[in-house]
C-alpha cells in the first residue's frame, strides 16, 4: 500500500512540475508577443512621423485642395500661373476686339469712274451722281443712271444744267469710292465691304466668335485626354502663326479663314490656362482668382482703340496686335502640367515632380515622396471606386473578329459617349441645359453691347476704350459681390441690372431718337459693365459645380453655346439694326433677364471644393435635387459630400 502512495506522489509531483513549465513557457511566449507588439507600434509611431512634415499625418489628405494646401495656394509659383493665364486673355482681347477698326466702314458712295478720271471733285460727284436719302444724307449704295461719258466730255456745271434736270432712274452701284480722310485703309475699303457685300462685313467678326466655337468644342475634350499643357503649346504655334498671316491675306475669303484659325488658337491657349489656374488655387482664392483674371482681358480691350487710334492702315494694325502674341513662346519653359490632372491619369511620379517644383518656388517643404505617392494612390482609388464602369462590348454574333469600320463605328461612338457623358446624367442635366444657356445669353449680349457703337451713332473710339475701362470697374466690384452674395444671387442681380439698363436704351432710341450721345452711351455701358461681370462669373461658377475628368470638357461645350451667341450678335447690330435701330438692344435684353431667371436653378457653390469624381451607380439622391452636388460632409463641413446618382446606366437616363 505504501508503495502504491509514494507512485502516486510521484506521478503527483511530475504533473505539476510540467504544469509549472507549461505555464512559465506561455508567460514567456505572451512576454514576447507583448514586446512585438510594442516594437510594431514603436515602428508605425516612427512611420506616421515620417509621413509628413513636422511629424504631421497625410491621413487628412482626402482631396487635391488638401495637397495644395501643403504646397502653398498662395505664393510665388501660384503667381506665375496666374500672370501666364492672364496674359493668354491679353492677347485674345487684341484679336477679339479689333473687329470695329480693321473693319471700321468710312463714310462712301459710289464710284463714278469717268467722272473720277475727268476729275471731278468727291463734292461734286456727290452733288450730280448720288440721290439722297430720307434724312437728306447722300445715299451710300444708290446712283443715278446718266450717262456719265458725256457728263464728263461736258463738265461739272454744263451737266448739271443739262443732266441733272432729266428725271433719271436709280440704281445699285458696282463700285465704291470712301472717304480715306477718316481711315487710310481698312478691311471694308480694301474688299468693298458695304451695301449688298455687307454681311461679308459682320462674317470677319463672326469668323473669330466661330475659331472660338470650333476650338472650344474639340479642345475641351483634348485639354481633358491629353493634358492642359500639351494643348496650350500646340496652340501658341497657331495663334503666332496666323496672327501675322492675317496681314498678308490675298482676299477676304482667305482673310476669314485665317481670323477662325486665329480663335481656335486664342481660345485653346486661354482655356488651358485657365482650367490649370483654376485646379491649382484654394477653395478661398477661387473667387478672387477668377475675378481678377478679367483685368488682362479689360487692358487689352481699353488698349486696342489707343493702338488704332495710331495706326489706320489696317494691315500694319494687325501686325502690331499680333507682336504681343510672341511672348507665348515663353510658355514652353514656364507653362507646367496641371498636377491634378497628372494625379488623375495615375502618373503620379510627374504629378509629385510638377508639386516639388511648385513648393519650391513657394518656400515650402513637402513630406516624403512615398506617403505624397501613397495620398495619390487614395485619392485616385477613391475616385475610382466612385467612376461609372461601362459593361463590356458585345461580341458579334458570330464570333468572328470585327471590321475596321465596326471598329471605328464603335470609337466613334465612344467618343461622342464620352463627350455627352454629363447631359446623359439625368441629376447633372438640368445643370448644364441651364449653364449652356447662361453662356449664350452672356456672350451674346456681352459682345453685342461691345460692339455696338456704331449702331447707336457714338464715337467708337470712346467707346470702346470707355468700355474697356468699365471692364475694370465690373471685375473689381465682382470679387466682393460674389463673396458676400455668392454666385447665384450675384448671377441674378447682374442679369436683371443689365437687362434695366437696356431696356432704357431701347426706349430712348425709340421714343427720343435725338437723345444725347452721352446719354445713349452711359445706358449702353451700364449694361455692358454689368453683362461683363455676369459673364466673368458663370465662368468661374462653371468650373466649381463639374467633376475634375469632364471639367475641361464642360467648360468647352458651354463656350461652344456662347460663341453661337457671339456668331449672331454682329449679324444683329448690323443688319437688323440697319432696320431697326432699337431692335439690338430689345433681343439683348430680353435675354439678360432670362439668363438672370433661369441661373436661380443653379445649386450655391459658395465655399465648396471642387468636384472630383462622382458615382453612376451610388444610392440615390435622398434630397431630391441636384444640390445634394454640394451638400456639406457632416463630418468635415467644409468640403462637399460626392455627387449622388441614381442607379442607373447613364446611357438609359
């Protein structure tokens, strides 16, 4: 019996000793796992202080404002983008604007050539050849049929007496002779652009507003697929090249191509630099950002009737408003890739090179290539995650291989998809139907007004440079209104003051038809200081409520509407005011003050960042309306929450 107490003691004894060692084995084990854990967490601790400056975490980073903001919005870099896209606009304002006097129309009559080779004086010619009109003003397209052979053979005074007093029919004339004591030589002079050639005079200045039309709807599709930059290069070629080439144009057909090609560059060159201006400033230097850009454009508007004032032969005024455009060869070695769009590409390594530039031209220090490479790949999967993905393509329904016209039917149409892609979105329709719309009314009237001086009997050379000055006035007063009103009640303001003001013009020109000049000049320009501001804002306001990848094409589908409306504003002023005279300024503001009612459809953008991306397939828009576009982030306030959508294919919107 003992000897079985001492086995059991011992089998006792053993089993807690191995009890013991197990235990003491998994307190060591747990002690280990324990110091792993505090050296992994020492280790990330050591990571997130290398993340970022200063010991900082770019966890914050959830949108490209947010990058900028590291980078600096505000220096020298932020600058120098400003002062490129600005000058572009100087330069297009010179082209744009010099319509009134490389085509200014002297006072003419026709040429009577026996009686000009007999010489006869133009007092004379006038007196004996052209009948008069209802205000008793020599007629500019009419002439008596003589016989002005024989009236030449007789002499001034003989033929009077024995011509004149025969009742004579009237006629068209096939020539005309002008008053070169008011201009030296102009577009009109040179190719006759007068009575039954007339509307050839309104097309040299709807050849540029159609240069721009052109250009706004292939570049903005082309700025967004191949970047900002490359765009902007291949334009400043252009806008050289055909700038001079006006000035040697053979005819006014060639004249009238060139003048397209000189738009489609101009417009090229400002909306590259404009959109890259616009991606890279903070959400609080928007407002002032896009406001003051108009200052340029105002400085060559005021200076194009100085330079005319100089130089009347209109070959060499061309030449010298084309010397300006030599500074964009500058661009190539100052102009840089808009970072935004690079991140958006997934080519981030010359996204990151393009921002070390920038900071370092900012004063600034940026964190670490891999957490600034790491904050782009969240942005891009964040964007990503929100994109629409199209279905795959559907074979053919035999399998074989499709043609190249099947290819190319197909391309095609992916294009035309693509370039559709917001009015497909039913939330994002209704926004751009209406902003189409803004920018037609606003161009329109813009241009109309501008180029009105002529219809409405005033000096045009007070004119226009009065309304380059005001340009001035209208953007310095935009920047406070648009900050303390926001965009849409400032949008409606501005609209509904210009149409008032050219309501009064009409009026006057109808009811008071020998009103002062000074007075039918003070309502023209109030309007036109107002339509300026207004159509400066819907700019801005355009590029604030689209997303990054269609904000460029956007912007050139809404300017293809405004310079359908810039296309018919000469055809306005000059043949339906030779009609009527108050009829111009009664269609300019019937349609101020719609755009100024249609705008308050548009969703506030006060404040808000700029759109990224947005989700065709996301929840739908619990709030009913396309607002929910800048709804405020519960969690973050000042950013906006991402567009929602309904769960629809675009394409069966």
């Amino acid at each position: 019996m003992r000897e079985t107490g001492e086995k059991d003691n011992d089998v006792e004894i053993e089993e807690t000793t191995k009890r013991d060692n197990w235990d003491e084995n998994t307190k060591n084990e747990n002690m280990k796992i324990e110091e792993t854990e505090e050296e992994n967490e020492a280790n990330e601790a050591n990571t997130e202080k290398i993340a970022s400056p200063n010991g900082s975490d770019l966890s914050h980073v959830t949108t490209f404002e947010d990058i900028m903001d590291i980078v600096g919005t505000r220096g020298r870099w932020n600058l120098l983008l400003f002062l490129l896209c600005s000058y572009t606009s100087f330069v297009a304002a010179l082209q744009t604007l010099s319509y009134q006097f490389l085509g200014a129309t002297p006072d003419h009559w026709c040429y009577i050539e026996p009686l000009v080779e007999a010489g006869w004086s133009q007092e004379q010619i006038v007196d004996f050849a052209i009948p008069v009109d209802e205000a008793g003003k020599p007629d500019s397209c009419l002439r008596y049929e003589h016989n002005y052979t024989l009236a030449a053979e007789m002499g001034y005074d003989k033929a009077k007496a024995a011509l004149q007093a025969a009742a004579a029919p009237v006629v068209s004339c096939y020539a005309r002779d002008f008053n070169r004591s008011q201009y030296q030589s102009t577009v009109t002079t040179e190719w006759d652009l007068v009575c039954e050639r007339r509307a050839l005079y309104s097309t040299t200045q709807a050849a540029s507003q159609i240069g721009k039309l052109v250009g706004y709807f292939f570049l903005g599709y082309l700025i967004d697929t191949y970047g900002r930059r490359r765009i902007m290069l291949y334009c400043l070629v252009l806008s050289i090249a055909t700038a001079f080439g006006a000035a040697v144009a053979p005819n006014v057909e060639t004249y009238i191509i060139i003048r397209v090609f000189i738009n489609v560059a101009n417009s090229g060159c400002f909306l590259s630099t404009f959109v890259l201006m616009m991606e890279t400033c903070g959400t609080k230097e928007r407002t002032k950002i896009g406001t003051l850009t108009g200052l340029s454009w105002a400085i060559g508007y005021a200076g194009v009737p100085g330079i005319a004032y100089l130089i009347r032969t209109w070959k060499w005024l061309q030449a010298a408003l084309s010397l300006p455009a030599l500074m964009l060869i500058s661009f190539y070695w100052l102009l840089p890739e808009s970072p935004r769009w690079l991140i958006q590409q997934g080519r981030h390594q010359e996204a990151l090179t393009v921002l070390k530039s920038a900071s370092k031209v900012n004063k600034r220090t940026l964190p670490p290539d891999q957490p600034m490479l790491a904050a782009f790949q969240r942005l891009c999967a964040e964007q990503e995650s929100a994109e629409y993905t199209a279905p795959p393509a559907v074979p053919d329904g035999d399998g074989a291989t499709p043609s190249k016209w099947k290819l190319a039917t197909r391309w095609a149409a992916g294009v035309l998809k693509n370039y559709l892609a917001v009015l497909r979105v039913r939330e994002m329709r209704h926004r751009a139907l209406v902003v189409f719309f803004c920018w037609f009314a606003g161009s329109t009237v813009y241009y109309g007004l501008s180029l009105n001086a002529t219809n409405i009997s005033v000096n045009v050379y007070l004119y226009v440079f009065l309304g380059g000055v005001l340009e001035f006035v209208s953007y310095i007063l935009l920047w406070p209104l648009v900050a303390f009103l926001g965009r849409v009640k400032s949008h409606v303001i501005l609209n509904f003051f210009c149409g008032a003001a050219i309501l009064v013009l009409a009026l006057c020109i109808y009811f008071f038809p020998e009103a002062p000049s000074g007075l039918i000049m003070f309502f023209s320009l109030t309007g036109k200081m107002c339509i300026t501001a207004s159509f400066t804002l819907i700019w801005m306001f355009t590029l604030e409520l689209f997303p990054t990848k269609y904000r460029s094409l956007i912007t050139g589908q809404a300017s293809v509407n405004a310079r359908i409306g810039s296309i018919t504003s000469p055809y306005i002023n000059d043949i339906l005011g030779e009609v009527i005279v108050w009829a111009p300024s009664a269609v300019f503001c019937v349609l101020a003050l719609i755009a100024g009612g249609v705008s308050l459809l548009l969703p506030e953008t006060k404040g808000r960042g700029m759109p990224e991306g947005y989700s065709f397939h996301d929840k739908p828009n619990t709030k009913g309306s396309a607002n929910q576009a800048y709804l405020p982030d519960p969690e973050c306030p000042s950013k906006e929450s991402p567009i929602a959508l309904t769960n629809k294919d675009p394409g069966q919107q």
